[in-house]
C-alpha cells in the first residue's frame, strides 16, 4: 500500500477517535452539554450581569461618587452636581455650599433649590440656610420653585423640626413667600416649642389669640403660654404689652358682654 494511503487511513481513524465517530446520516455529532457539567463539580452557575447598558453603567458612575462623597474624598463640581440631581440629599447639601461660597447672589435661587432638596431628603441642617434666602426679599423664585421649597419646609415640620415650623408659621402670617394662610400660620405657632422663637413673635400671637373674644379655656392657656416667653424679654415695652394684655385675659366679663 502506498505511503500516501497509509497516512490518509490513519488521518481518518484520528478524525474518527475525535469526534466519536461519523454518524450514519453523514451529520455533525451535536455536543452533549449535561456532559460538561462536571467541569464545575456540580456548582451552580453564576448568572451573568450585564453591566454594558448606559443604565448600568450611569448607576455604577454615581454609585462610585458617593462612595467618594461620604469618605470625603475630592468630587468635581459635575459630579456632586449630577449626583445630587437624583435626589440624594447629603450631595445636594454639599452642593449647596460649594455654591455658596462663590459668594453670588444671583444664584442663591440656585442655592435654595439644593438646600431644598437636601431638606426633603431629611437633611434638618439645611432647613437654617434655606428660611435664611427665603428671607432675603431680593431672591426671585419661579412659582414651581417656590412649591418644591415650601414642600421640603413642610417635610420637616410635620416630622416636628421646630426652625421648619417657626418659619413656616411667620412666612403664611406675612404672606411672603407662600403667601397669606392665617389659619394654618397660627395651627403651626401652636405646635412651637416657646423656646424655639422670640419674645416679639411670643407677644404677637398672644394678641392675635386674645383678640378672639371671649377666650375658651384652652385659648386662655395657650395665651399666658405665650405671655411667659414675652414677659422675660429684655425689651420693656414687650414686657409691659405682656403684662396689660394678661391683666385683660385675667379681667372676669360681666354676663353677656364681650370685650
């Protein structure tokens, strides 16, 4: 036999031995995969996680900012900005400040908005600078700004942070910025703390209860509550107003008439 059909016969037997031999159809033996699975010594496989999507990977961007934001590590402006965009309040805080000490006023506006932000995410530190800009009659707020300000403001007060509350209270008694809500100002001075305002604001909504006659019993109270805190002011007219107005609430009324 020629050297040249020894080499092809044992070429085929190889080919054969390999691929487990020729099936009788002339097809391609299709791999038994269940055989495989010794490979991983009967260990689960791990599901795989496609991280490829512009999705994920934004999701991990942010993710590895913040991790640097609470190791107090340096974030760049775009960053800390785009992160705090999502809501996540300690970034807004952050932003915040870095914006506050550009030192403009045209952009407190701006400042609000994130402090606002970091306000309603539970961040109470950031209800004193927020009351300050909305003080500052000189900022000018778009109507859908000043809702999610005042959003963040209520936010607190209901979880009982006595400045949200305060301010709130004054800010619906003088109708800037909100506007005017009497009712609802004077609903939210009763749930203040005495020690949380001053003396004038004390005296103020002592007069403004007073003047409601006559006086229930609980009104009553809730005026001398308030003209304890008036009457240790350092100011002697203040102390005097609180004093004649208790003199007043303390008068008994004749029947039928109302003073």
């Amino acid at each position: 036999m020629a050297i040249r059909n020894i080499k092809l016969m044992m070429l085929a037997s190889c080919l054969t031995i390999a691929t487990g031999g020729a099936l009788a159809d002339g097809q391609q033996r299709q791999i038994d995969v269940p055989q495989l699975q010794y490979a991983n010594r009967g260990m689960q496989q791990r599901p795989l996680i496609k991280v490829s999507s512009a999705f994920n990977l934004e999701s991990y961007r942010l993710k590895q900012i913040r991790k640097r934001l609470v190791r107090k590590q340096h974030v760049s402006y775009k960053d800390l900005r785009d992160l705090a965009d999502t809501g996540d309040g300690l970034a807004a805080y952050r932003f915040a400040k870095r914006l506050m000490r550009m030192g403009r006023s045209d952009i407190l506006s701006d400042v609000a908005h994130y402090l606002s932000i970091a306000a309603y995410d539970g961040r109470s530190y950031a209800v004193r600078p927020l009351v300050k800009i909305l003080k500052n009659q000189t900022v000018e707020f778009s109507d859908s700004r000043l809702e999610h300000l005042e959003q963040a403001l209520l936010r607190q007060a209901r979880s009982g942070d006595q400045k949200a509350l305060l301010a709130l209270a004054q800010f619906y008694k003088v109708g800037t910025p909100f506007g005017a809500k009497p009712d609802l100002a004077m609903e939210m001075m009763k749930r203040v703390d005495t020690s949380a305002y001053d003396d004038k604001i004390a005296l103020r909504l002592a007069a403004s209860i007073a003047s409601h006659q006559p006086l229930l019993p609980k009104e009553k109270e809730e005026v001398k509550r308030y003209l304890d805190v008036a009457e240790r002011s350092d100011d002697f007219g203040v102390r005097a107003a609180a004093n004649n107005l208790r003199k007043l609430i303390n008068t008994p009324q004749p029947m039928g008439e109302e003073t």
